[in-house]
C-alpha cells in the first residue's frame, strides 16, 4: 500500500510540475492552484479508498478470535468501565479510524456500539466524561457506500446514534465517514484523522469477532 501510494504521489507531483512548466508564471487563471492542497486531496482519496477495499475484504473472511487481555474479578480486564454485562475502555493513543479498530481487536474487543440511550448515557458519564467534546471513534461508518452508515459488529444498521449533522460540529460528509462520540451526541470525523477509540467487549468473554 505504502509503495502504491508513494509512486502514484510522484506521478501526481510529476504532472503537475509539468502543468505548471507548460503554463509559466502562477496566474489568476484557472490553474492557479496549491499543489499541497491538491496532492492532499489525491493522497486522502487513495486511502479511503484503500479502506473500502479492506473493509470490503473483511466482510469476505471468516470470523477471527483475538485477544491478548485477561479478565478480572469482575469479568472485565484491569482499568476497563462494566456496564450491563459490558466491558469499556478508551484506546490510550489517538490513531486512524482502522488501526484504532485493530487496537480495540488486540484487546479482545470491539469499537462499540451502543444499545440505547441508557447505555449511551452511561459511558458519556463515566468513561468519556473527561474527554468532553474531543472526537472518540465509535463503531460505525459509511465506508461501503456513502451515507449508509453501518455498525461494525453486526453489520447493520445502529440502534442507538444520537446523531448531530448539519452544524459547524460535523466534519462533513465524503468519502470514509467515521462515528465518533463527542459529548451529548455522535457525529461524522475523517476516518483518516487521528482519534482515540471506546472500545468494549462482553463481561467474562472473549469475542468471537466477525463482520467489519
């Protein structure tokens, strides 16, 4: 991938070198524009894209047991929240949307999803309750198709998303939407950006994780 990404990058700096050699000196015409923006936009689009294709990969393969986390007393691993038959702990380091998944997977769990409000409530007033209006990934995205948001463990539709669109607290629609919790509600956020995750896994389990 990064090789794929590294050569297409050249080729693009290529051809606009030689745009911009073709036309001369920077105008006020239409091809007067930033090629830092313009490669950032070509960079950004090769990975969402790169992302619907694993997401797509995923879906294909059997489901995977993974966990490197041992549970306590309570049926939770050390240091994580128990809700309702529910363990929850927030990723310690702010990453993409896909490595913050694999990171929730390591620990045998999952980004969560969220039942009701109750349980939305719950972790907005405990676990993230620090954390306040900063962005924290959630378990779904609209990576398959734009504007469908599904939930990355049942691959369907989410049950309980106190959603917020349309406000200068969106970070706007487009290729690769991520959830993420931010205070009283969930919104959109750049799966390429950096967030930390919520993740949870069952009480006294390990989790059999199949789907996205």
């Amino acid at each position: 991938m990064a090789t794929k990404l590294l050569l297409l990058a050249c080729i693009w700096i290529g051809c606009v070198t030689l745009v911009k050699g073709q036309i001369g000196a920077p105008t006020a015409g239409p091809f007067n524009f930033d090629i830092t923006t313009a490669f950032a936009s070509v960079i950004g689009a090769l990975v969402a894209q790169n992302q619907i294709d694993t997401d797509i990969n995923t879906l294909q393969s059997p489901p995977t047991r993974t966990s490197t986390l041992a549970n306590e007393a309570n049926g939770c691993p050390a240091n994580w929240h128990l809700y309702n038959g529910f363990c929850y702990v927030v990723t310690p380091s702010p990453r993409n949307y896909l490595t913050t998944r694999n990171t929730c997977l390591t620990m045998g769990g999952y980004l969560a999803n969220f039942e009701d409000e109750a349980e939305f409530n719950n972790l907005r007033d405990t676990v993230l309750q620090s954390r306040n209006a900063i962005p924290t990934f959630v378990g779904f995205n609209d990576h398959i198709q734009e504007g469908n948001f599904v939930n990355d463990i049942v691959n369907d539709t989410p049950n309980y998303l106190p959603f917020i669109d349309g406000d200068g607290n969106v970070f706007g629609p487009g290729p690769g939407d991520c959830g993420v919790a931010r205070g009283n509600f969930v919104t959109t956020f750049p799966c390429v950006q950096s967030a930390s995750g919520l993740c949870k896994r069952r009480q006294n389990s390990v989790l059999t994780y199949s789907g996205l």
